[in-house]
C-alpha cells in the first residue's frame, strides 16, 4: 500500500491507464477489461487491474490537476513499479484548425506550474513524453485509420482566468489545446526514468465555446479508448 492507493503489491500492472474522472476509469474496466479486479479505491479514485485481449493492464484515475497527477503517478511508478503509465483525457483547443472529438497524441507539455520545481529542482517550463508508448499510439492511430494530430499541450494550473487571449506560454510553444495534468506526469517519469505518455479528445473549443454535450461525451471517447486499449496490446 502507498498513501493514497490501497492495491497490494503485485495487484498493480506494469502499464497503467489513467483517465481524470474515476467513473471513467471504471467505465473502461466494465465495459472493455476482461475480469476487471477493483484494487484500490481510497477516496474513491478506482484502480481496477484485469486484462485486454490478454494483455494485463490497470486502469485508475488521476484526479484533476498537476498536484492530483504527480501523487498517483509518482506512487504508481515508484511504490509498484508501473513502467509506463498513459493519460487518457480531454483538452480545449487553443485553435479553431482543431475540431471536436480530434484525438491528439501530446509532444511536449508545457506549463507554468511550479511542480517541477518544487518537486525535483528543474526550472524548465516543458517536458517530452517518455518512451516507446507515443510512437505505439502513433502507429496504432495510422493501422486503425484513425486520425491523430501530434503537437505541444499546455498543462494549465487553472480552469477558470480572468482576462481574454493566450496566456504567454501557449504563445511561446504554439500549444495545440489545454489540459491540466500531463505537465506533472511527463516531470515525474523523466525524474524516475519511466515511461509516459498523453492522448487527448478535444472536448471543447476555447475561442468559440463549442463543447461535446454530457451526453455525447461516453460515446466521444469511446476512439481514444479503442486506440489506447489496441497500443497497450502491442507493448
Ligand atoms: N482547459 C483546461 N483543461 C481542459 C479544458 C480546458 O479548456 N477542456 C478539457 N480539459
């Protein structure tokens, strides 16, 4: 047991989804994992572990945010020795070339966030994804002829800002869209050598206010969890 994961070891898998929401994460479990285990569910952020087309797997939740990503990711990777861990969640376009439901595999995340800093001591404001997990994702969009945009992503520290236009940092590396996690991951693997990786759907349009509805939005996911679900297979 870690702090904030209740699985005992072994129960976690060495590849490990993580969606925001917990119920998304049990949502991929029931509806995609074979025997989907429920191995932790303190606060209830779920992990379950079970299979996928054979492959092992665990799915959980990261919570919102780069201090809720760095605690279960840094757990993940160094209390249970997960090798790679992929975020899968939705983003804002910064632009209107994006369109909803566009999947994104992420380059880069940038942010102003000090977590970084604070956590490890590094003063850069973008770090890559790690490993063979992007260029799996990569491949696996182009046989399942799915359309993938790959590009920078702005791990924002906040939701909700006064004031209009881009903040600085989305102008300097021209990011793509925003979300608000994958920042911390990316820093967390590179400090402990591990692998990481974030897929995005576009859910929302930052310039013009367009949004996937409620009700669209578990039927809008379901390509970005086929694509993730077919890579993991092959890692
Ligand atoms: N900003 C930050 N995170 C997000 C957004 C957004 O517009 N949409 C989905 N996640």
């Amino acid at each position: 047991m870690s702090v904030h994961i209740s699985a005992k070891p072994g129960e976690i898998e060495k590849i490990v989804l993580l969606a925001g929401d917990p119920l998304r994460a049990k949502y991929i479990a029931d509806n995609f994992l074979e025997k989907p285990r429920l191995v932790s569910s303190t606060r209830n952020i779920y992990f379950f572990t079970g299979t996928y087309k054979g492959k092992a797997l665990t799915v959980g939740a990261s919570g919102m945010g780069c201090p809720s990503i760095g605690i279960y990711s840094y757990e993940l990777y160094s209390e249970y020795e997960a090798d790679c861990i992929i975020r899968i969640g939705t983003c804002g376009a910064y632009t209107q070339k994006l369109k909803l439901f566009d999947l994104i595999n992420t380059d880069v995340a940038v942010s102003e966030s000090t977590y970084a800093e604070c956590a490890f001591g590094y003063t850069k404001d973008s770090f890559k994804h790690r490993g063979d997990a992007y260029d799996i994702i990569n491949a696996t969009a182009t046989e399942l002829k799915l359309e993938l945009k790959n590009g920078p992503i702005h791990s924002g520290d906040v939701f909700y800002r006064a004031g209009k236009g881009k903040p600085a940092i989305v102008k300097k590396y021209k990011c793509l869209a925003a979300e608000m996690e994958a920042f911390a991951l990316f820093a967390n693997a590179r400090y402990l050598k591990k692998d990481a990786a974030t897929l995005l759907t576009v859910s929302d349009i930052i310039p013009t206010h367009e949004k996937i509805s409620a009700d669209e939005r578990e039927k809008a996911l379901l390509p970005m969890m086929n694509l993730v679900l077919e890579s993991v297979v092959k890692m």
